[in-house]
C-alpha cells in the first residue's frame, strides 16, 4: 500500500500554497521601492540617533567646562580667612611703629597671596565710596554722611569675594544715608 491509496478518490486534493495563491509574489519593482523606503527610514533614524549624539556632546562639555570654572572655588573659600587674618594682621601692626619690618613681610605675603588669586579668578570686593550694590554688599547698618551719595558704600567692615562671576561671600559694609 503506498501513500496515495490512503487518500479518498473523492478528497479534494490538497492546495498547494493558500496564502501564495491569496498574494502573488512581489515585483522587482515593488521590492527595490520597499527596499529605498526602509533605507530612507534608516537614514531618518541614523540622523536622529546623530543628533541625540551630539546634544549629548555638548551636554557633557558644558558640564566639564562648569565643573573646571568652578573647581577651584573650596580652595578659594578656604583661603579666605587667612586673607581676612592677613589684613587684621596689617591694621594692627600698622598702628606700632616697631612692627615695621613685620607690617612689610605680612604685606608682600598678602600681594603673593593676591596675584595667586586672580590667577585664578578670584576677585576682592573692598572698594570705598561706591554705590551700594545688594548683589555684592551685606549692608551691617548705615552711617550718617552728607558728604557721600545717599547708599554709597562708606565703611568696609570685611571684603568680600568673587570667583569670576560667582560670589563666594558677600563685603560686609557700612552705608551712607543723609543726615536730619
């Protein structure tokens, strides 16, 4: 007995490939213009994920370039004191003539100290006889003064500090205001 003879005559024989029948095979035509849509589609994600690429890039960069403006900003900080001792230093010894000598080392210490700061950015707000500036100035209280402006800085009680744009502490200051 062979395997056709298990088949009923009556059977109606078997289709060969339904869905080929349903669906003629594509054209050459037809596959190369699908073919250029997927490429184009390709192209379209390729430029994307270049772009988010890129974003990324510069994302990174601008973060770097922060992070290396500023990074010298706590060992600033940490030095100011010693600047703030510095100045105590020079007002006291500038009021005893035998700490002369003293009062000329604490300086040019003070100037090296000075230059090495603004190497690297870091500025001192200590300037008299300005406009009151909330931005850069603590006021601590105000001075009658009809000689200065109304809200002129009159008195620094203590400098303050900038790292290029950043204020890293504000100049303690006395104000002027006009007499009665």
């Amino acid at each position: 007995m062979t395997p056709e003879d298990t088949i009923p005559k009556d059977a109606a024989p078997p289709e060969e490939s339904e869905t080929a029948a349903e669906a003629p095979e594509p054209s050459l035509e037809e596959l190369y213009e699908r073919a250029l849509a997927d490429l184009e589609e390709l192209k379209k994600e390729n430029l994307r994920v270049l772009a988010d690429s890129e974003n990324f890039k510069k994302r990174i960069q601008r973060e770097k370039d922060e992070y290396c403006r500023f990074a010298a900003s706590a060992i600033l900080e940490e030095i100011i004191p010693v600047m703030d001792n510095l100045d105590l230093a020079l007002s006291h010894g500038r009021q005893n003539e035998a700490c002369k000598e003293l009062v000329t080392g604490v300086e040019m210490t003070q100037n090296i100290f000075l230059e090495t700061m603004k190497k690297h950015g870091l500025e001192q707000v200590a300037d008299v006889d300005v406009p009151f500036d909330p931005t850069v100035h603590e006021a601590l209280g105000q001075v009658e003064n009809n000689e200065l402006e109304e809200n002129t800085v009159c008195q620094m009680l203590q400098k303050g500090y900038k790292l290029k744009e950043r204020l890293l502490r504000p100049a303690k200051v006395m104000v002027s205001r006009k007499g009665a």
